[in-house]
C-alpha cells in the first residue's frame, strides 16, 4: 500500500514547512497507527515508490531510516521491508458519530453475513444453480469478445436483455411490453432510485405496506417522501385504509404476487380497486415481483400490470433472487410514455451492470436454460418447503406455528408464547442461524410477532431437523 501519490506530495515543502522525506515519513507513520498499514505488512522497496510517486530515491531512503530508527519498520534483506511485526495497534478517538434518521437506523438489523447462513433471507438455492452452463456461456462470450464490446454499455441495458426480458414477461407473466420500455438496473435499490427521481419529489406520500419491505421505507426517507403504512389483511393491501390515512399519496408501493413478508396474494377485487384509485387520483403503482415465479399451489398468478390499461404501473423484477444475487441484475417495465423520460435519466446517471454479465444472462435466457432453470427450482423450492416446514413443526411442536403460504421463497412461523421475535432473532444469528423478526417489518405499535426464515437452502430432511433442534435449544 503506498500512502502517497505524486499529487499528494507538494515539490519542496507543505503548507507546514516540511520537505518531501518528512512527508513521505509521516504518511508512513499515520497509516501504520491508524491500521491502514498492520505489523508484518511489506512496504514497496525505496526505488519503487520513488518511481512510483516521482520522487528521487534519497528522499525515500531518508524518510525509511527515520521510520526504521523509530522502530516502525523494518528491513530484511531480500525478503524486501516490513511494518515491525511487534508494533501494538494505536488507540485513537473515533470522530463523532453523524446522527442519522431512525429509518436508516433499521439497516442495522438487516445484517448480510459474509458466508450464507442457515434460514438466510433473500438467498435463492445456490447449489442448485447451473454453474458449469454459465461458466460455458461466460467463455463463450469472453473468447468472442470485440472492441466495440470494451466501450460503455447502453445505460439502459443491453438490447438483446432488454428484448429477451420483455419476451419471457410477456409469456410468463402477462406483461404486454416492448423493449424500449424494459430497464436493467442492479437492483431494487437502483430500480426505486430511477422511479423516483423521474416520477417523485421531495414531500411526495407514498403508501407502503404494513407489514412491508423495511428498505423501501429507508429508500423514501432519504428521498425526503412520507412513506405511509397501510395495513395488509388476507386479501393484501386495504386499499380503502390507505385512501382515509392519505388520500393524497403520489404512489403506492405493492408486492402483488407475494406479499412481502405474508407471502399472500392481492386478491383480484383489491387489484381493481387499486388500480382505479391510482387511475382517479393520478397516482403511480410500483409492482414489486420480487419471486412471483414460485407459486406451488396452481399456476403463478398474472401479474398486476397485466391488468394496467391505464399505464399506471411500474413493474419492478429481479433476476438476482431467481439465480443468484452475486449477479446484481433487475429489471423495470415503465408505461410506454415514460419511457423517453426514463431514458434520459438512465443517460444522465449512467447507472448499470457490467456488459459481460448482460450479455451472458441473455444467451442463457435465449436458449432455455432460464425457463428449464425455474421449473427446476419450482419443484425444488416445494420439496424444501414441505421438508423444512415439517421439520420445524415436529421439533418445535406448540411453540411456533408455521403459516404455509402457497408462494414465495421463506416461512413465516408465528411464535406462541412470551418469547419476543426480536430476542430470538438476535440469538439464532449469534448462534449462526439466520432469521428476520416479523416484527421489524411493522410500523404498527402492536405488530405481530414470528420469524421470517427461509428454506431455500435447506437441502434435506435431516439438515432440516438438526437445524430445528437448535433452535429448540435457543428457545
């Protein structure tokens, strides 16, 4: 690591009067005390940072002697010069914490652990993705690739994804689109980015469901939106509930297919009340069908924009819960007289995946392997459903019931007794075992308590049953 740059050293002397050994010396020093540099670390030999920074080589030798002769590093031999392996790390006061909106305070609670744990959230069935087609059709277009291929890709997305996308929704979900109106994004943080700054201002009302995706909450707050909680019953969002809180709202925000995290559907008198609403009052719809593919009890439902004639609905997907999330690819269907609009923002953030993963997903969906890869999933995900549920069930017993929903990619597990969500969310994750507390999910004083856990992962009858059993432990 080379704490200095040639911009950074001033010709003669700083602003403080010190030469150029002096700082070289204390950028050294600074980095080694605040752990930028640790004990044992090799530094770059004294003719290499000198060409590296362009500087002369006495002046790099000058400012090591005076570390080496303060014990901060030190020189061996061929095996180059180090941070002095004995040095103790340098306790400094930390600056003052930035006070922050208690919105964004809720992503303390969603940690992402380094390795996938047991239960995790948001986690499709990794090993059950084809690695060795992707890895193929990866080689493909590396060996393929041209010059016109190293330049920036289009901001929007790449065409061929664009039109790929826009066929397999209007087949799998009823969605009539044309590919100028399909967005890839790198994500459904990126995706609400692009929607509200093209369709949103600052003091907009926005209705969210309650309980309901935390990070959209956080997302508006910081856009400077209300974000307004409307209750979900059996049948989805209370359409009427949110017209009496805010008759007003610029928006609403629905997972249609899946209620996030209830796992119900809107059922289809609410749809049309919904979509009438928005139509009356002017207001935008933001569908999100975050795994609306996964339904195990029927076919999957057609999705809510299937039914916007009004071109009131953002339809908001993901690819990286259907593959995998190291993917970070989305998508947005916006309605056609958007779509200009839509363009020149994505031109003016320049926002985006990388061309390679584009271009690979697109060959994948191309030749069937994305359709053939979501039959698969959906009789897996079933197995793993059933197989965690009953596991869980036959271990816990009365403790916890479990609300077996006809979709999604997580249980719900509604807890009996005294125990606190939250409590024994905290404890699983200390414990290596990952769930969500329901309740985090509520903005209401009184929200319902169980654990969002999911089974994607759970790859057998007998890892599920251990994994109950430890629970039982922490309960």
């Amino acid at each position: 690591m080379i704490p200095a740059t040639p911009d950074d050293l001033q010709t003669v002397a700083d602003a403080g009067g010190n030469p150029l050994y002096r700082q070289v010396y204390e950028r050294f020093r600074s980095a080694i005390a605040e752990g930028t540099l640790k004990p044992g670390d090799r530094i770059p030999s004294a003719r290499a940072l000198a060409k590296e920074i362009g500087v002369a080589r006495g002046t790099i030798e000058v400012a090591y002697s005076l570390l080496a002769s303060e014990g901060y590093i030190q020189a061996r031999g061929q095996a180059g010069t180090v941070v002095a392996p004995n040095l103790q790390p340098v306790a400094h006061t930390a600056p003052a914490a930035r006070a922050r909106p208690a919105e964004v305070q809720e992503e303390d609670r969603w940690p992402r652990p380094a390795a996938p744990l047991p239960f995790q959230m948001g986690l499709p069935a990794l090993d059950a993705f084809p690695r060795k087609i992707w890895a193929r059709l990866g080689a493909r277009h590396l060996r393929s690739t041209q010059p016109a291929d190293l330049g920036y890709p289009d901001p929007a997305g790449l065409l061929g994804l664009r039109t790929a996308t826009a066929a397999y929704l209007q087949v799998a979900r009823g969605i009539q689109c044309t590919p100028r109106q399909v967005f890839i994004t790198s994500g459904y943080n990126h995706t609400m980015q692009l929607i509200m700054q093209a369709l949103f201002k600052p003091g907009d009302s926005v209705w969210v469901e309650d309980p309901g995706y935390p990070p959209t909450r956080v997302l508006l707050a910081q856009a400077g939106m209300q974000a307004v909680p409307v209750r979900v019953d059996a049948e989805g969002l209370v359409v009427e509930a949110g017209i009496a809180q805010e008759p007003r709202a610029r928006a609403a925000v629905v997972t249609p297919a899946h209620q996030s995290p209830l796992s119900l559907s809107l059922s289809l008198p609410r749809r049309q009340a919904l979509l009438d609403w928005a139509e009356r009052s002017s207001a935008w719809i933001v569908e999100d069908d975050y795994d609306g593919e996964y339904r195990y009890v029927g076919r999957p439902l057609p999705a809510l924009k299937s039914l916007d004639r009004q071109g009131r609905v953002l339809y908001s997907g993901t690819f990286s819960k259907v593959l995998f999330p190291g993917m970070r690819l989305a998508y947005l269907v916006v309605p056609e007289e958007q779509a200009p609009r839509f363009e020149r923002l994505c031109m003016l953030l320049a926002g985006g995946a990388p061309a390679l993963t584009q271009a690979v997903l697109t060959s994948f969906i191309n030749e069937g392997h994305f359709a053939r890869h979501i039959q698969r999933m959906r009789l897996l995900y079933s197995e793993r459903r059933n197989t965690t549920a009953a596991a869980l069930s036959d271990v816990l017993g009365s403790r916890l019931h479990i609300d077996l929903q006809p979709g999604g990619m997580h249980l719900l597990a509604r807890l009996e007794g005294h125990q606190t969500d939250r409590e024994l969310a905290s404890r699983m994750l200390q414990h290596g075992l990952y769930a969500q507390a329901l309740s985090h999910w509520s903005a209401a004083p009184d929200a319902r308590s169980g654990l969002l856990m999911s089974f994607t992962n759970i790859v057998s009858a007998e890892q599920a049953e251990q994994l109950a059993r430890r629970i039982l432990q922490l309960m």
